[in-house]
C-alpha cells in the first residue's frame, strides 16, 4: 500500500479515498479522507470524516481501532492548537 510507504502524500490519500469507495469500503474511504484533510491542515474536517468512519457499519476490528486511534491523535492535537492560538496576540 502506498500510503505507508508514503504517509506525508495527499494525492494517494486522495487516491486510497476513491479506491475504498469503489470497493463500499466506506469508513476506509473516509478515514482516508480524514488523512488527507489531516495533510492540508484542515484538521476539523478531518475529525468529521473519522467521526463520519466511526459511525459508519461494515469497518472491521482492524480498521475500527485505526479510526479511534487517529481520532484521539487528532483531537489531542487540535486541543493543543486551541490553546496555542489563545494565547496568540489578537
């Protein structure tokens, strides 16, 4: 798989997003979706698109954990940057 070798590349994200659709892998197609945004530094949306994969059926145990851990790491992440902008001059 691409994305491990390459796990900083959007464009396989992309890429990986489509393929898991195509398949009705749909909380694969939105984890990797939530790489993507995570890559742009759109980190809201890609807590959506996680949450959106947890809420999705069909993922597996595997895939499952996947999603939560990434989710933790990005709101652990976002939190950090609230807070980091708070105490930013206006």
């Amino acid at each position: 798989q691409q994305t491990v070798a390459h796990p900083q590349d959007i464009v396989l994200w992309q890429d990986q997003a489509r393929a898991e659709a195509a398949l009705g892998a749909f909380a694969a197609q939105h984890r990797a979706t939530a790489e993507a945004y995570a890559l742009q530094g759109k980190t809201e949306a890609a807590i959506e698109q996680l949450h959106i994969a947890q809420r999705t059926p069909g993922a597996d145990y595997f895939e499952a954990s996947i999603i939560n851990a990434r989710l933790r790491a990005l709101e652990q992440a976002h939190a950090q940057q609230v807070q980091i902008d708070k105490t930013l001059p206006q």
